[in-house]
C-alpha cells in the first residue's frame, strides 16, 4: 500500500487508504500522486460536510434568524462534483 501523504487530514488519509487497500500494486502505479491526494480530499470535504448537514439539518437560521439552506450545500454538492469528475 502506498502510504498517505503527512500533510492530509485525517479524513482525507482515511479516504486515501480506502482508495488505494486491496487495489494491485500496477494498478497504483499508474495513478499520480497529486491526482490521489486531490481525489481523497474531495471525498473528505463532501463526507464533512455531509456530516454537518445530517447533525444540524438541512436548514439553518441565518445571521438574522430567518431559515436558510445550510451553507454546507454548497459544499457538499462542489466536493460531489469534483469526486464524479475524478471517477470519469
């Protein structure tokens, strides 16, 4: 198993060694580093903030109070796009 760069988070070397266990030395081989890292924190940010919105609810009150789509949405539908881009 290829080892998960230092600087990761901790959700993002989870996802790292999720991606790379039991798949074939060759098969790594010809992943590029950076492409890795950058896959494993997609899936790191879109759990995160997944999390969030299951925790505190799909609306939120704004600064004002008034209801609002929760912030992490955004996110969540951003870190989504980017791990269906990397699987493409």
């Amino acid at each position: 198993m290829i080892d998960p760069p230092r600087h990761l988070s901790d959700d993002a070397r989870l996802a790292w060694e999720e991606l790379v266990t039991g798949l074939p030395a060759s098969a790594i081989d010809g992943i590029e580093r950076p492409a890795l890292e950058a896959y494993a924190v997609a899936i790191a940010r879109q759990r995160d903030a997944q999390a969030r919105i299951d925790r505190e609810g799909i609306i939120v009150a704004s600064a004002k109070g008034d209801p609002i789509p929760h912030p992490a949405l955004a996110i969540e539908r951003a870190a989504s796009a980017e791990v269906r881009a990397w699987v493409t």
